[in-house]
C-alpha cells in the first residue's frame, strides 16, 4: 500500500525539547535500516519506502508532529506536486470548462489554493520530484488521455490567457500604493473600467488612496482588476470573504456572467448559498488537512454540494467524511413558553455622519438570534452597544446580565501561548469546545502565530468559556472553510443548550444562520448613513423581511434540505414571490 509520512516541520522539536522519541521507538530503526533520521536542519526526516505504516511514531510524538497516512489504493500515480519531502502532496487538478463556473469545495489545508495557483501558472508543479519544476511536456504526458492533457496542450500552444484573484486579498495595500483608480487604469485591457466599477459598486472610492478602504471594497476592487484583463480563464480564490450577503449576491451574479463559449471561470468558495449560486459544476477536493490533497471528478453543482454535505464519493468510493451534514427545517418558536433573558428600549446612537436606531427587542433563555444586514448599517455598534463598549447617545441600557463579546476584528500582536489563553476552555469544557474545535494542536502555538482561521476557532472558544448569560459573536464565520462553520454552529448550539444561556451571532453567511438560528434581528437602511434594528423575528418573517429587499426567494433542497436560491423568474420564483412566501415554500 502506497503511503505518505508528513512532519509538520514547525512543531518538530527534535533535539531541542525531544531527544529523537520517535526515531527510538521506530521498528524499522530498531532493526538496524535508517527510517527516521536527523535532516540537515536538524528536524526529522522519515523514508516512506521503508515506512511499515505501524502507526507508533504519531502516537508517541509529544508534540503532534508527525502523521503516516495510507493512501487510497485509486492513487497510484505520483503527486501533480509536492512541497517537500515528508510535505503536503496534491493529486490531480480542477479542470475549466468553457462557458461554464467551476466551483471547487473543500475544508481548508486540502490544497485547494495550490491546484488554482498551478492552474493559473503561479505555482510550477513538480510531479513528486522535489526542488525540480516540471517541463510542459512532462504535465501534458502526465495527463495522457484526460481533459487535463487538452488544457495543458492549449497553455503550452499559448491559447489560454489567465487572469487571478489571489485569495488574500489584505496583502493589496502592501504590494500597490496610490488611488483605487490608478490601479484599475493600469489592467484595464477591456476598456471597461467606468461600467465594472459600477456594477461592482465602487465607483464612489475610485478616488480613494488604497490604503484606505475597506475590506469588503478591497475585495471588488481585486475582483475588478481581474475581470477587466482580458483573458479566457478567470480565476478567483474566494470571493466573498468581507462581503455582505447583499454583495454577495451581486458579486454571485456577476461572476455567472462571465462564462461563456470562449471563457471559463474557476471559483474557490466557502459560501455554499453562494457557490450553489454562481457554479454550474463543482469539483471537491478531499484527503487530510495539511497532508494531502484529492481533487474528485465533476459534478454538477446541486449533486456536488450534496454529496460533499454526504461525505462519499460514490464514483471514486471514497468516504471522506465519518458523518452527514443534515438542515432540519425547524418550527417556529412558541413565544408563550420562552422566558426572557434580555430585553433592551429604543435608542440611538450617532457616529460621526451615520445613525443607528435600535427598535425595543428581546431575547430569550437558551436562544440563538442571527443578526443580519448590509455592511456599515449598525450592526457591530450595536452589539458593541449591548457588550457595553460603547453607550447609546439618549438612555442608558441595563442588561442586568454577565456579557462575553467577541469582536469582529480580532488582535493577534500578543505573543501569549494559546494554552494560557483557553486555560478556561479546558479546565470546563474540554469535550465541548477543545475537542469539538480540534484546538488541542494550536496549544503550543503564540497567537501571533495562528492563521486567520486558527486566531478565529480560538476567540470564538474564549468567548463561549467565559461565565456569562449571554454571548455576542460578531462574524464568527470568517476565514473558516464550510465544515468548519456548520462544527462551529453545533458547538455554539450546544454550549446555550448546555448552560441554558443566549447568544447573537452577527454574520453574512446565509447558510451558517439558517443552520444556527432560532429568530433573526434584520438591520435595514442606508449604508454609512443610517440604520434601523427591526425584531428578533421569527425565521420566516426575518427571513422574508431580508429576501424581499434583496429580491430573491429561497427554497429547501429534496435531498440535503440545505437552503437554496432559485433562479430569478423561474416558476418557483414567482410563485413564492406572488405567494409573499420568499423563505422557503
């Protein structure tokens, strides 16, 4: 059996705080032949051709570093590439098809954005062989006999031109200097810049220092620099990270448009309503988080998603997942039989041009309210209102409860070990929350060292620790993959249920509120001018307060029950549309 031995080269201590256990507990050491050796950076290197797969070195390493990994027997061939020697592997590769949207689904560390960065000529693959790129000639006979082949022959005949929108879409401000408009003059090649920044609208900040915008419109700005290329290959690694779920849509829709008979578009998205959306197929891509890398066949984008949710690939035989993801279509809430935790006036609250009225509301014992809304329309001021951050302008507000509030942005300069920051979490809810959010191997990480992901799973963590009543989450869902986001809604769902508490989840992931909530707080308005809390409402009526000003309806999929867009003017559309049903028919 073909296997892979993976040292996690920044958790390796050998010779430092190990003397070599693994090495010395290793059989095939013990029997005289060099398996785990000392590399030339003084970390562990293991041979997988005389690795037996018996499993004793993962367990004996304190620090978690090492990981042997039998492959599926389907993966015979070499990796399309690898980083190094005992690194990541990744086998095969999405594909683009012209005319249509390639989505491509998979949890985060699984190589996704290594296979787009290979596809869009970023990243040169090695076939397996370290520290020696490939030849064109080499991938193409790699190949042999699949779509890929034809791809690879057309980029070597130089008939397909690529444009890419990096995932990490903060680093734009450090790279380019100067106003969002003299950034768009310089990859205008279509000559289109003034019609893309209004349907991306930008248009208002095209005089704007880079510097100084923010998130959400540095992801338009990014995604109008790599539509106004003229290429036949668009590539985007998520879309709609800082994004509402307003722009979302619209962004969605754009994205849709730009397939067709000469261009093909390739997609990285956690955002499932989003992806269902935009992608015509979907490809996912498995294995074992900062291991290895599958990418499946394609499927259309409905089964994709569905059998992704499943967790086997029927095709390939490959259960990559030990559970379903089910949605469960809940009742409404009976309000006579909830009692009432908090419940907050009317008020106000001015910042600087923009307004906040916050309608009388109420949240209830052992409740999950979502918060939903565009950006800049009072959300996190009201929450930092509730937290107790900031007080309203006209009246005092007494909650009369312990509150536990974690920010939207979150600080990561400290230097503190993540051990010290959940000592907490693990003292009280080590099943709940340490195993449940897998944080058990970020213990002896600093905080300045973790990811966005790993910095978002562990102040989600903290704030759901601390003794209180009632938990604020502002954006919990960025920067974690689609598994992660339905994990954290179980975990949130189960510490309320457990300690009989509340919680507000503010968020633009559609899919992770209607997986989470039991009612909606819907903010309306105009953003950075003015904006209006209205509810908690029920899902329904929440639901459809939202959808009829986006304008579009929602349905339950037959199969998964996951929540779904219909397709504008469509039946279903107009008849839920004419029916005022825009939440699931």
């Amino acid at each position: 059996m073909k296997r892979l031995a993976i040292v996690d080269k920044t958790k390796c201590k050998n010779k430092v705080d190990c003397p070599f256990i693994c090495g010395g507990v290793c059989p095939v050491n013990r029997s005289g032949n060099e398996c785990i050796i000392e590399s030339s950076d003084k970390k562990v290197e293991i041979n997988e051709e005389l690795c037996i797969g018996c499993g004793i070195c993962p367990k004996k390493c304190p620090f978690e570093a090492i990981k042997i990994i039998n492959l599926p027997e389907e993966l015979e061939k070499e990796p399309i590439h690898r980083y190094s020697k005992n690194g990541f592997a990744l086998y095969n590769l999405p594909i683009p098809v012209f005319g249509k949207v390639v989505g491509i689904i998979g949890i985060n560390g699984i190589g996704k954005t290594t296979a787009i960065k290979i596809l869009a000529g970023v990243l040169k693959p090695n076939l397996g062989k370290m520290n020696e790129e490939a030849k064109i000639d080499e991938i193409i006979e790699y190949f042999k006999g699949t779509e890929a082949q034809l791809f690879f022959q057309k980029i070597k005949n130089n008939e397909i031109k690529i444009s890419y929108k990096p995932q990490h879409v903060d680093m734009i401000p450090k790279q380019y200097k100067g106003k969002v408009i003299d950034l768009l003059k310089k990859v205008d090649e279509k000559n289109q810049l003034n019609q893309t920044a209004e349907r991306l609208e930008i248009t208002k900040i095209l005089e704007t220092s880079i510097d100084n915008i923010s998130g959400g419109e540095l992801q338009r700005v990014a995604i109008a620099a790599a539509v106004l290329k003229k290429a036949n290959l668009y590539i985007f690694d998520e879309l709609t990270s800082y994004l509402d779920i307003k722009q979302r849509l619209k962004i969605s829709k754009f994205i849709r448009e730009l397939a067709d008979e000469n261009t093909a578009v390739i997609v990285i998205e956690h955002d499932l309503i989003a992806l269902d959306y935009m992608a015509d197929l979907i490809n996912i891509m498995y294995g074992k988080a900062g291991c290895y890398g599958v990418v499946s066949s394609l499927k259309a984008a409905k089964n994709g998603i569905n059998t992704f949710l499943n967790g086997y690939l029927k095709e390939e035989n490959i259960r990559f997942r030990d559970h379903k993801i089910k949605f469960e279509v809940k009742p409404p809430v009976k309000t006579k039989e909830q009692t009432s935790l908090i419940s907050w006036p009317e008020f106000n609250k001015k910042l600087g041009n923009f307004r906040l009225t916050a309608n009388e509301g109420e949240v209830y014992i052992n409740e999950k309210v979502g918060v939903l809304g565009e950006n800049g329309i009072g959300k996190t001021t009201f929450v930092k209102l509730l937290a107790g951050v900031i007080n309203p302008d006209d009246k005092e507000i007494k909650l009369k409860v312990k509150v536990s509030y974690k920010p939207q942005y979150i600080e990561n300069e400290s230097d503190e070990l993540v051990v010290n920051i959940l000592r907490n979490a693990i003292t009280k809810y080590e099943i709940e929350l340490i195993r449940a959010l897998n944080l058990k191997p970020l213990f002896t990480k600093r905080i300045n060292e973790l990811s966005g992901g790993e910095l978002q799973k562990v102040a989600i963590c903290e704030a759901l620790a601390k003794e209180s009543d009632l938990i604020l989450l502002d954006e919990p869902s960025a920067y974690l993959d689609v598994e992660q986001r339905l994990i954290i809604s179980k975990v949130i769902a189960n510490i309320v249920e457990k300690r009989n508490i509340s919680c507000l989840v503010v968020d633009h992931d559609l899919l992770f509120l209607d997986y989470l909530s039991d009612r909606l707080l819907v903010f309306k308005g105009e953003p950075a001018a003015y904006g209006i809390s209205e509810g908690p409402f029920s899902m329904e009526k929440g639901m459809n307060n939202l959808l009829r000003e986006l304008s579009i309806t929602l349905r339950r999929d037959e199969e998964s029950k996951r929540p779904r867009i219909n397709k504008l003017d469509s039946v279903k559309d107009r008849e839920q549309k004419s029916s005022g049903k825009y939440y699931y028919s």
